[in-house]
C-alpha cells in the first residue's frame, strides 16, 4: 500500500476501530492486520504518534484497565469530537 496513503487514512481507521468499541494499542494492530488479511501490518512505531495526536485533538481519550491477571493496559475511547471526525473523515473519502 502507498505510504501516503496509509498515513493519510490511518485516523480514519483507527477511528473507525475505537467507534466500534473501545480498545487498547495492540488490540487495534491485530484487528487492522485481520482486517486487511495481513496485507498492512501497522507497527506500535506507527501507531502511537497518530493515537497521541488524536488525543491532543480532543478525539481520542484514554484510560487505564487492570485485567484478571493483573496486568493494566491503556485503552483509548472515542469522544463526542472523535465521532464529528469520523463523520466528516468518511463523508470526504466517500466523495
């Protein structure tokens, strides 16, 4: 795939993801990988920098969660602006 064009969609699709459900950083790269049947591997390299700035912007928020075996993983949710973004993010890739 075009560099350009994953950097360009990329908010796209994690907004996509996380208005589905919450999820945390790992979750979301595997659910990118089986969405694209492995054909786009999205590294934590890639990831974080476009999360961080999605939650700068007011998008994305995240939080902490301890599972049962005790280990906490940051997730992230979606936020009423996220959704704005989304909307507006689909409505020009559909044009």
């Amino acid at each position: 795939m075009d560099r350009e064009l994953k950097r360009g969609t990329l908010e796209l699709v994690l907004l996509h993801l996380l208005d589905a459900k919450d999820r945390y950083g790992y979750e979301m790269t595997a659910e990118v990988a089986e969405r694209s049947r492995g054909s786009y591997e999205l590294k934590e390299g890639t990831l974080y920098p476009v999360l961080y700035r999605l939650e700068k912007a007011g998008q994305v928020e995240p939080y902490w969660e301890t599972q049962d075996r005790g280990v906490p993983r940051k997730y992230y949710r979606i936020t009423a602006a996220g959704r704005a973004e989304l909307v507006r993010q689909r409505e020009g890739w559909l044009s």
